[in-house]
C-alpha cells in the first residue's frame, strides 16, 4: 500500500471514530425540556357592573276618560278608535236642546253667585262696635258688653262666605259643562275607545272616550326578594323591546313597591322611567330589563372565568412571567356580570394563568 493511501485512510477512520463518539456521548446527556407557555389571560382596564335581570311589561301612563258633562244628547261622534287626535281636537257634540240647557243653567248659576258675592261685601261695611252698660246688681256697678243692634256676628260672616264659595263653585261647574258642548281631546294622541253614540241620551259623567298618549309609557317589571333588597331609586337600567329587538332604552328606576305579588314565587313591582321611548310601542308589550345596582368605571379587571374566587376578597393566582408561573396574592373588588374588579396584587398587562 502507498504511503498516501495509507495516510488518507488513516483520516478517515480518525473521523469515523470522532464522529460515533461525539454522537454516543450526546445521546447519554438527558435533553432538557422547553418549558410550555400556558393559557393565559391579559390584567386590563375596563368597566365593572354588576346589574339585576327585571323581565316585565310597558305601561301606559297618560289615559285620559272624557265624559258626558251633564244629561243631554249627543248629535254627533267624529272620532273612531285608533285615531290620531290633536289637543282640542273636537271629539263630538252635545246636540241644540243640551246646548241651550247648559246656556240657561250658566245664567242661574252666574245670578245666584252675583247675589251670594253682593251679600258678603255688604257684610265687610259693618263694624263690630261695643256699648258697655252699667246695670246694678246688689248695690254693685257691673259692666255688661253688648253687641250693637243691627250689627253680623262671626257665625252669619262664615255661614255667608260659605254660601259664596258654594255658588262659586257651581258657577265653575256650570261654565264648564258649556265649554263640553264640543267635547274635546285634552292633548295629542290616539282615541282608544269610544262608547258614545250620536243620537243617543246619555246621563251626566257617563264615559264616552279614552284617549291616551301613545309615548307615555313606563316599565313595571318583577324582581326576585333574593334581589329586591338591592333596589333603590335612581339606579339605571338599560330596557330591552321584544317587539323592537333591534333597539334599547335607557331609564331609572323610579319606585319600589314592597308589597308581595300574588303568584307561584315571591316577587316585587318596580317600576322604570324611560329617558327616551322608542317608536313602535304599546301598552302591554313585553320587555327584559338590566339594571345596575354597582359599577366601576376604568379599574383593573379580569373576566370572571378566570378568577375563582370564594366569599373572601382575597385570592391566589398564577401568573406567567415570561419563564415559569409564579403564585400572587390578590385583592379583587367589586364582582360584575362578566368582569371582576382588581384592587391589588396585579398590573396591567400582568399574564395571568387560566385555569
């Protein structure tokens, strides 16, 4: 064999050698492991709520019932129901007889207020004077006051401005049943029943219409008496419209009545007023409400999946850091609908593990 043959093999199985020890030794070292990032969700900053569920129903609050203003007739209707009204929109009309009743009725009435009215100024022209007479009893001078002939005690004074506030008041009554010759709406809005005939008598307050003010309305909603003692006026509320599910309304609570309502479970009637009513909805109708009973606005929260926390505000949770998970202890706040509130023991940004 020549000397660089030799000398190139000799390389060879020098590397051979090198490489299958190289190999051997790296297969008895134990690799150790990458450690495996968790699942983990970001500290943050957002708002806190914690709200009631309040199913209920839309109430109107503005009907108004217009009646016959004294017996008579009436000669015409001009309205159906389910129509739009105007205010002092006329509705119908009493017929000529009824008119010239209620015309004859204001004149009595206005005499007799003029005579009543006359009466009690003639009173005020007279003055209560005092003669003091000297009579003799056993020898002894006694004084005697005696009210001067001719001159009102305090019982006719109050029995006249008696008389007068009654004439009055029927004076009053009698203007008005005339004005209701035409029988007006008393605002804008929608006739929703109507009892009156034309043509037909109809004795005095007997009903003839309602009308009401479709935009009037407000939430009576039921709460449980686990969350009744969480209610107090002035909380908000968002108020969501099966009839209308692609809107919301904003409103207050505006009373609590704490009185049980009869049924299966115990339940209570509050009631929300609405900043602003959408069109679209009526009397009846069925909503759900949310009203919030605590907030924070732009505190350190996490979701509550991820905060497992008993009736103590205190809590340990694990926190990535970039290299292995470390414990905390933590203070959480308020306990929202979806969110927790963080007091301290986290940052924001803070990985913390989900678990």
């Amino acid at each position: 064999m020549k000397p660089t043959t030799i000398v190139i093999v000799s390389i060879v199985a020098i590397l051979v050698i090198g490489l299958a020890g190289y190999y051997g030794y790296s297969s008895s070292v134990q690799q150790q492991p990458t450690p495996a990032v968790p699942q983990t969700a970001a500290v943050s900053r957002c708002d806190v709520s914690q709200t009631v569920e309040a199913p209920g129903t839309l109430n109107n609050t503005s009907e108004t019932e217009i009646l016959m203003p004294a017996d008579g007739t009436l000669a015409e209707v001009l309205v159906q129901a389910g129509d739009n009204v105007s205010a002092g929109q006329v509705l119908a009309r009493l017929d000529d007889k009824s008119k010239a009743e209620a015309e004859i009725a204001l004149k009595d009435a206005q005499d007799a207020y003029k005579k009543a009215y006359n009466y009690r100024v003639s009173l005020n022209g007279l003055q209560w004077n005092e003669n003091v007479i000297i009579q003799y009893d056993n020898g002894r001078q006694v004084p005697v006051i005696k009210w001067q002939k001719g001159y009102p005690d305090a019982q006719t004074i109050q029995d006249a401005d008696n008389d007068l506030a009654l004439k009055k008041a029927q004076l009053e009554e009698a203007q008005s049943v005339l004005d209701q010759v035409e029988l007006k709406s008393p605002f804008a809005g929608v006739v929703v029943e109507v009892d009156g005939v034309a043509g037909q008598p109809y004795l005095a307050d007997t009903l003839l219409f309602k009308v009401i003010d479709p935009q009037a309305l407000e939430v009576q909603a039921n709460v449980t008496q686990e969350d009744y003692p969480l209610l107090k006026a002035g909380q908000s509320a968002v108020v969501y419209f099966d009839a209308r599910p692609d809107v919301t309304a904003q409103g207050k609570v505006d009373r609590i009545v704490p009185k049980l309502v009869a049924g299966d479970s115990p339940t209570y009637d509050i009631f929300i007023a609405l900043d602003d009513v959408p069109t679209g909805l009526a009397d009846g109708m069925t909503v759900d409400t949310n009203i919030t009973i605590a907030s924070r606005q732009g505190v350190l929260c996490l979701p509550r999946s991820v905060v497992h926390a008993s009736s103590s505000d205190q809590v340990v949770l694990q926190v990535w850091n970039g290299v292995g998970i470390e414990d905390r202890q933590v203070t959480i706040g308020l306990r929202g609908d979806s969110d927790i509130e963080i007091v301290s023991g986290l940052q924001e940004g803070d990985q913390v593990v989900v678990r």
